[in-house]
C-alpha cells in the first residue's frame, strides 16, 4: 500500500463497510461484525488513525445503504395502466412457459407469460433484451415465503430492487428498442447462448453454456443434484479460478502474437470488463474480474498493492455500489472463501511446495471457509465434498475448461470446427458426467444437519478461524477434532431435543402436517399434499416441474434436520394428499407407511406402495381400534371403523395429546364420517384439523358442538377453483368461537412445546 496505508487497513475498512451496511439493512449481524472488528482494533493495539479511517467507512457505508434502503420502494400499483414492456435480461423459456426480467414505467419487474400453443415457442425464443412489446397482463405481488426457513422470493426480489410479477396475457408488436451498449453486450450473451445450442451436440450443451457464459439453466436436474451432493457444483458457475484461466490464456496468446506486454495488459483489461457482462455479473466473475484489473493497473505503480488489497478494495466498491449483494449466496460464498484462501496463502499455503500437499491444504481450507454459510442457506453439507475437489478441480481445470474453450472458440473461427475436437469434447463431458452420477449414487455423500441458530453459525465461525490459527503452527488435529465434535453436537440437538414441534405445512391445495417429539421419541408426517397432474403435450413440458414432495417438503425437513421419518400416515388417497410420497420415500427414510384399509385400490396409491415394495418399508393398514405409543406420548386412530373404502368419509382420523393440547387430526373427513364419530366418540379438542381443506361437506355444526375446538386449522391453496374454506364453514367456525388459521392466507402454523407448555406462530401473522 502507500505510505500511510500498510498492513491490514483495507481489511479492517472492508470489515467497517460490511458492519455499516448490516446495520444500515437492519440485519443483527452487524452487532457480530462490530464487535469483532472493536475486539481486533483493541487487541491490533490500533493507532489513531486506523480507528478514524475505520469510523469514517462505516459512517459512509451506513448512510449509503441506509439511502438505498429509503429510495428502494415501487411507484407501481396492481391498478398500473400496462402498455409497453421493455425485455432487460435474456428470456428463459422453458416448456409452454417464458419467463424473464423487464422494465415497466422505468421500474423493474419480473414477467412470466404461459405461451399458449406450439407455434408461438419460435416467437417467444426470438425476443431478446432491448426488445420493446407491447402487452396486456396484471401486476401481482410476489408470494411471501409460507413456511419456515424456505426461500424466500419476495426477499429475493426486493434485495434486487423488483416489487412486481407481471402476468402477461398476450405480447403484440414487439420490436427493437435502440442499440444502447448495455443491451448490445447481453445480446452478444444471448447470441453466444444460442451459437452453443445450434452448433453443439446436445449432450455438451448446458455444460458449455455454464463454462463459458455462467448459464446452467441447460444443464439437466438429475445431474445438477449430482454436482450438488458432491459438493462440487461450483465447478459449473463460472469461478474467480475460471477468469484467472481464460485471463491467463488470453495474455499468452496476445504476447504469442507479437503485442507488446503493455498493450497485451490494456487489451486484457477490456476483455475483462466485458466477461463480467456477457456472464451475467456473477458475484465470482466481477469478483475476480476487478481484482485482476486492480493488480494489472497498479503493477507498476509506486504504490504497492496486494492481492489482499485488491479483494478488500473490491469487496467496499461492491457493497457501496450495491449494499444488498451482501444478502446474496454467491457473494458471500466468492469472498468468505477468497478472503481465507488469501488470508493463508502466506502461511498455511506457502508451507509446502509440493503439488498434491498443496491442493490438499487449498481444498480443506475452501471446504471449511463455506461450511457455515453452507449450512446456513442449504442445511447441509457434502461428506465427499472433500474428496470429489481434489478429484474434479483438476479435472476441470486442467481439462474439462480448456476443452470448452478451444472448442468454442475453434467453431467460432472455423466453419462447423473440427469434428474431431467436438467428438472428443462430447466425450469428455459424458464421462465426467456418468463419474459424477456413479460417485453420487454411493451412500452418505451428504450430511444433513438442519438450519443452524445464529449463535451456532458464530461458534462454527471461531472454530474455523481457530483450525486456522492452529494450523499456522502445525498444530490442526486437535482444533479439526473440535469442529467435528460441534458438528455432532449439532446433530444431536436437532435429534435429542428437549422441544416438540407440529407443523401445519403450506403445500397449496392439500394436508401435510410434520409431528416432531422430544427426545427423538417419534417423528411423523401426516399425508404428503401433491397436485393434480395434467396430460400435456411434449412441447409443454418442462425440464424441471414444481413439486410439492421436493421442493417443499423435502426441504423444510431438511431445515429441521430430519432425514428419517418413523411413520408416514397417509389418511386416504386423494392425490393433494399422497401426491408428495413417492419422492420422499427416494430420498427419506421411511421405516414404515399407515394407510386406511382397501385404500391401494386407488392407482395412485398402488404406485406408491410399489415403492415401499421396492424399498422395503413396511405398510399397515389401520383402522379404529389401533393406537400406538411413543415415550409418555400416545397415538389413536379414531375411524375407519370399517373394511370398506368409501373415499374421504374414509380418512384415517387420529387424536393425541402433544404439549398440554388435544389434537383432533381429520384428512377429509365428510358429514357422513363426522356423524359416525360422533355416535361412536365422546372426544374433545383444542385444536381441529378442518375436515377436507373448510369445505361444505365437512365440519357439520354437531360435529363441532362435539368437539368444541378452540383453533381450527384449515389447509387450503391460494385461490383454488374449489372455492376453499366455503364461507358458510367459516361463519359456522366463527360462531362456535373457533380461531381460524388458513394456511392459504396465514402459511404454515408452527407449535413448539416443551413439556405441558408450547407456543403457536404463524408464518404471516
């Protein structure tokens, strides 16, 4: 650095801007974040001068985000007049459906349009950025996140200033706008996208794509969760290793070519500036980008600019630039891991000059930088992470990745380039391809271990920074072993916990209600919601459909680390009830199903014990009288009473008492069933799952006047075509003084209890 710079003074003004703007975002991190800056100014012995300048950048970085925060609201409204839409990002279009980012009034939104017929797929794929349209549609609000620890799009959305989805009913006249520099660069993007698509095998498509231009939107689910589980999915977005590469190459050639060292360096520059465009700006990308051009233009400088330097500079550049980046996963992932790795490299890396040793202590150091944001966002963590690394990270980058380029750009300057290049490329991908499937296809790759608190995340973080302290001096087994032990301990709360919990879970028009006992006493999932599924043509089908078992279900248990459930109870089998099955059970471990008797007559059902055939897990067909025990807790299935299966009047109807309540659990249970139960049982309730989502049918007056409950839990979907909760049910839950919670208006209903004492909280209060 300059004279009166030196040392670490950027770091300390990069972690001052980080805390400015946390405070500034209103996010408690930021009391972390100051206090561990105040701790090291105090311990550093800090003079004057760095304590001002420290001051000085976070006032600035509070009073910037805080601006940002006042000026990041929307002048639309639902009532928005809405004549012409200006596309601002490469449309995806992917089955009958095209979706994108767009500018309405000056102001951004996200518009999705469901093209209706195959003629129009040609024209939706031919609109591009800077393409004006004129469009007819509604604006809607983003959905909130409608239960706990899920992604949250309307956060997602407001951090990247967007307040507004745009359904778009029909597109007319669309045409260019103007050949404005910011639309050229992403149509050089979408024209690089599209070159790929035509001219590559298919097989090597969306493996191309995310290597050269940052897009895996190609790459298929099986294999992206392949990747995943290996912990290696970072290989396919375009990495700070990726750029050093491509910059690497391209200086080489440019000095091969005769150009001067100078102008090779300025040419570089540009190029550099024009990657992070055409790649969509990945945090990693920009990241690296403008490190890169920090050192290049200071190398000869009198002022003396580290890599540290230049990662510390970039990072307040960005945070200025934009104070809500630092919400982003990439974003945290590019420099946590960046700022670790650089941190060492003076010590721990430099250590060694051997090759292996070195990418081994490159890898555990990457590995255990990511671990607790890792944790944090997607509550879990790849066992094979590790070890898939040191296998994949040279296979990328010492073949896979040049590959990609050279034959890129060999059917760029050549007609249909080499046959012979593209064929062994093909090749290459296949094979990384099946290697990755068939390591991902081995037992245990992944540990899951649930959402950790806040201050477990700081715990995991002074861990971490001790295995590093330690490793300075060659003393890292006993700090590692001490991770490790955290990470049992981890585990083990989420299994052995003192709490209870049930949870009402969103699924849209459908049941799924989670029961957790202390203890690890028992664990059940009552039915798995599921949608209707609708014959479509080919050219309507998409590459990755959404689906009740996978993308909500399967990642809420996961929050609550919980891979194994003891018993799934499917009340009936409705598909908004079952439809969810048969992807938990590929991935959970179900030691054993309920169902109501003769209900396997139903085709959906008989798929899903098919399943549990091919699994092994055991499944019991119960009716009234069963009941079974777990701890002090107890469990009784009050109807069917009978053999035969009539449907909903059917549904396996159970009661407990959990947290000092009595729970009255009814599927859909209809006015014929509730009569039975009512002639049979003499039962009452504190809270009543609402028979067959509040419809008419169901929850009789006399069946409440037996029951009293004092909640009534309805599970319902947001503007469903049934009409649910009927509102003659809901002025008869009203007048029997029953507090209503509707999943479609409220999200999920959470109960946590400990001992005889619990709490209810709802997602959206």
């Amino acid at each position: 650095m300059s004279n009166f710079i030196s040392g670490y003074m950027l770091l300390w003004m990069a972690v001052s801007t980080l805390s400015g703007t946390l405070l500034a975002l209103q996010s408690y991190w930021s009391a972390f974040f100051i206090a561990s800056l105040f701790l090291t100014l105090l311990v550093r012995k800090s003079t004057m001068f760095v304590w001002i300048a420290c001051f000085i950048v976070f006032l600035a970085a509070f009073l910037f985000s805080d601006l940002r925060k006042t000026n990041q609201f929307s002048t639309l409204t639902s009532q928005t007049p809405i004549h012409l839409l200006t596309i601002d990002s490469i449309p995806s279009v992917d089955g009958n459906s095209l979706r994108g980012f767009g500018e309405l009034n000056n102001e951004g939104i996200i518009f999705r349009y469901k093209i209706p017929s195959e003629k129009q797929i040609e024209m939706a794929k031919k609109l591009m950025p800077g393409v004006t349209c004129e469009i007819h549609g509604k604006l809607e609000e983003p959905a909130k996140n409608s239960n706990p620890n899920l992604f949250n799009y309307k956060r997602y959305l407001y951090e990247r200033d967007i307040h507004w989805i745009l359904q778009v009913d029909s597109f007319e006249s669309c045409k260019k706008t103007g050949d404005s520099w910011k639309y050229s660069l992403i149509q050089w993007r979408y024209t690089g996208l599209k070159y790929i698509e035509e001219h590559f095998p298919e097989d090597t498509v969306g493996m191309t794509q995310a290597l050269i231009f940052g897009e895996s939107g190609r790459i298929h689910e099986e294999m992206m969760n392949s990747y995943r589980e290996l912990g290696i999915v970072h290989l396919l977005a375009i990495s700070g290793f990726h750029v050093g590469l491509i910059f690497g190459m391209l200086y080489y050639i440019l000095l091969r070519l005769g150009i001067t060292r100078e102008s090779a360096i300025w040419v570089s520059v540009i190029f550099l500036l024009f990657y992070m465009v055409i790649t969509g700006g990945a945090p990693p990308v920009v990241r690296a980008s403008f490190m890169l051009i920090i050192l290049l233009l200071f190398r000869k400088s009198r002022t003396s600019v580290s890599t540290l330097d230049s990662l510390s500079t970039v990072f307040m550049c960005l945070l200025f630039w934009n104070p809500y980046s630092v919400f982003d996963i990439g974003f945290q992932l590019s420099f946590t891991v960046s700022y670790c790795l650089v941190l060492s490299s003076t010590i721990i890396l430099a250590s060694s000059a051997s090759y292996i040793i070195q990418l081994l202590k490159m890898t555990a150091v990457a590995q255990l930088s990511s671990l607790s944001i890792i944790l944090f966002h997607f509550f879990e963590f790849s066992l094979a992470g590790f070890l898939t690394n040191l296998l994949f990270v040279p296979l990328f980058s010492i073949l896979v990745l040049p590959m990609a380029l050279l034959t890129f750009l060999t059917n760029l300057l050549v007609s249909d380039g080499f046959y012979l290049l593209t064929s062994f490329y093909t090749l290459i991908v296949l094979n990384v391809d099946a290697l990755s499937s068939l390591i991902a296809g081995f037992p245990f790759n992944t540990v899951v271990l649930g959402k950790p608190h806040s201050l477990a995340i700081i715990c995991y973080a002074l861990l971490i920074l001790n295995v590093f302290l330690q490793f300075e001096k060659g003393k890292w087994k006993v700090s590692s072993l001490m991770v490790c032990s955290f990470m049992l301990l981890h585990m083990a709360w989420n299994h052995f916990s003192p709490y209870g919990e049930i949870v009402f879970i969103d699924v849209g028009q459908g049941d799924a209600i989670f029961i957790d006992l202390p203890f690890n006493q028992g664990t059940y999932l009552i039915d798995t919601g599921g949608a209707a599924a609708y014959s479509k043509e080919e050219w309507e089908k998409k590459t990755k459909t959404f689906t009740v078992g996978e993308d909500v279900i399967l990642p809420f248990l996961k929050s609550k680390g919980v891979m194994s459930v003891d018993k799934l109870i499917l009340t009936h089998g409705d598909l908004d009830h079952i439809g969810g099955a048969g992807e938990l059970m590929e991935t959970l471990n179900v030691k054993e199903i309920l169902i109501t008797p003769n209900s396997h007559e139903k085709i959906q059902m008989k798929e899903i014990l098919m399943l549990a055939k091919e699994t092994e897990t055991a499944v019991k067909q119960v009716k009234s009288p069963f009941e079974w025990k777990a701890g002090r807790y107890s469990f009784h299935i009050l109807s069917p009473q009978d053999d035969e299966y009539e449907g909903n009047d059917d549904s396996l109807v159970i009661y407990s008492e959990m947290g000092g309540l009595k729970w009255l659990f009814t599927g859909d249970m209809e006015k014929k069933g509730e009569k039975a139960f009512v002639q049979s049982y003499d039962i009452k309730a504190d809270v009543l799952k609402v028979g067959h989502h509040g419809s008419n049918t169901s929850t009789s007056e006399a069946f409440l006047e037996e029951v009293r409950p004092s909640i009534g839990v309805i599970s319902a979907g947001r503007r469903n075509r049934f009409g649910h909760p009927h509102p003659v049910i809901l002025k008869r839950l009203r007048r029997n003084e029953v507090l209503i919670h509707n999943t479609a208006e409220h999200g999920a209903l959470t109960y946590r209890f400990l001992g005889g004492q619990g709490t209810f909280s709802a997602q959206h209060p």
